[in-house]
C-alpha cells in the first residue's frame, strides 16, 4: 500500500472508519474500471492488500452491493446498490410532485406543510413550506421524527395494507414524546383504524405540546402510499372552521396530484 492511500483510509479517527472507507472506495473503482474490474485490477487501483480487497468483495457481494458478471466475470454494482438509488431517485420526484400541492395548501391555509416519507422506523421531512404567521415550526428538512406521534406518520401507517402495517407496529418504539403521545400498541391500532375511517390522520400535541397537525397519506406513481403531507397550526389559533378547512383543502388538492 502507498503511502498517500495509507493515509487516506486513516485519515477518520473514528473506530472502523477506515474499513467503510475502503469499501466504499471499491464500490467508486468499480464502475471506472468498467468491463476491467478484476479483482486484480481493483487491488491495483486501490492499492490494498490482495487479502483486503478479496475480504471487501466478499463481503460486499455476500450482502449484494456488488456482482460478478456471468459473462465476462468482472464485478459491477449490485441489485441491493442499485435499488437504494432507486429509492432516494423516487424521494425526490416525491418531492417534486407534491411540492405544488404543498404550496398550495399552505397558500390556502396560511400554515406550515411538510412532506414526510419513512425511513426505518422513524419518518423525515424532506420538504417544507412555512407558514406566513409569526409563530412557525422548528422543524427542518431532513429532520427525523416518530411515526406514532406524528401525523405524517400515523398517515402512512394507515395507508399500508394490514400486514405491513402490523409489521411496522411490531417494531416502533412506542416512547413518551409528550403527555400525549400514545404509548399503548392496542390505542395505536385503534388510532389508525379511525384514521382510515376519516380518512385523515391528527396529531392532537402528541409530538409538540400546543400543535396541531393534520396529515394525508401520499401515493407515489404506482399507487402504494409513498409519505405523507401534514398541515400545523398552533392550538391557540385552531378553530372548527379552519380544522375543516385544512382537512378539505388537504383532499382537494391530493386528489388533483397526478
């Protein structure tokens, strides 16, 4: 190993750093190398040992994020690679279509929309468009937050088939965000059975005491719920009137998405 790719792999402090580096340094080489990415070929541009190279092909293979060519016997990205990208590419067209209904919304509304889409057992925002009023979110793009306290989340639980929803129930930690929040696995079935009824979901301060927030599933283009938009309005500023309101301009506007 040279000296300058030595220093590279442990240039991170951080204890395994340096293996993650490595693999994700081969996983780059890969499709530069091209139709040449042997397994020689790979050590020689990475310049690792033969032993560190064979153990990171492995390994990479074994949880599919390479493959080997059955034809010409050189590695290429894996099925497994190639499907998170597919992923993160649908997230964003996600984002581009529902970013108009969004604004819209929130035109109508005069509050705060996100749009919210799960990743693990948790969801996150990745889009948002604040509220014209003086009191705002202190949410963010990128931001993490529950599934069972959230409506964005209690959304998309709804919108799942009952089998995956019961398996995604299984696993959430049913943890205390507020006084509110529902910790109970049988009030949290209940809780979206009545979702599905109205056909929306309602975070009643069950993420942050003195909000609000409505939430509608999202489909993607093959009509499987793919997130979830939500309106938030401060308790003090929530009336019947505007709660109907939100609800109805939320329908009208998801219903027109293409």
């Amino acid at each position: 190993m040279s000296e300058d790719t030595d220093s590279t792999f442990r240039a991170s402090g951080v204890q395994g750093a340096a293996a993650v580096i490595k693999g994700l340094r081969l996983l780059q080489v890969i499709p530069e190398l091209g139709a040449e990415a042997s397994p020689k070929n790979i050590q020689h541009r990475l310049g690792l040992p033969r032993p560190t190279v064979y153990r990171l092909l492995n390994t990479l293979e074994q949880e599919g994020f390479i493959e080997r060519n059955p034809l010409g016997g050189e590695y290429v990205l894996g099925r497994q690679l190639i499907h998170l990208a597919q992923q993160s590419l649908s997230r964003s067209s996600l984002r581009e279509r529902v970013r108009g209904v969004m604004q819209r919304v929130s035109s109508e509304t005069g509050e705060t929309v996100h749009l919210g889409v799960p990743y693990g057992c948790h969801m996150t925002f990745i889009d948002k468009v604040e509220s014209v009023e003086a009191v705002r979110m202190a949410s963010y793009i990128g931001m993490p937050v529950p599934m069972h306290s959230t409506s964005v989340g209690k959304a998309w639980l709804a919108a799942l088939d009952d089998e995956a929803c019961e398996q995604y129930l299984q696993q959430l930690k049913l943890e205390s965000v507020t006084a509110k929040t529902i910790t109970d696995l049988d009030a949290l079935r209940q809780e979206l059975a009545l979702t599905r009824q109205r056909g929306y979901s309602l975070d009643d301060e069950e993420n942050e005491l003195g909000i609000i927030c409505f939430g509608h599933a999202v489909l993607g283009v093959d009509g499987r719920a793919a997130g979830a938009i939500s309106v938030s309005v401060p308790r003090y500023r929530l009336s019947d009137e505007l709660a109907e309101h939100i609800v109805r301009t939320i329908r009208r506007h998801l219903e027109r998405l293409d």
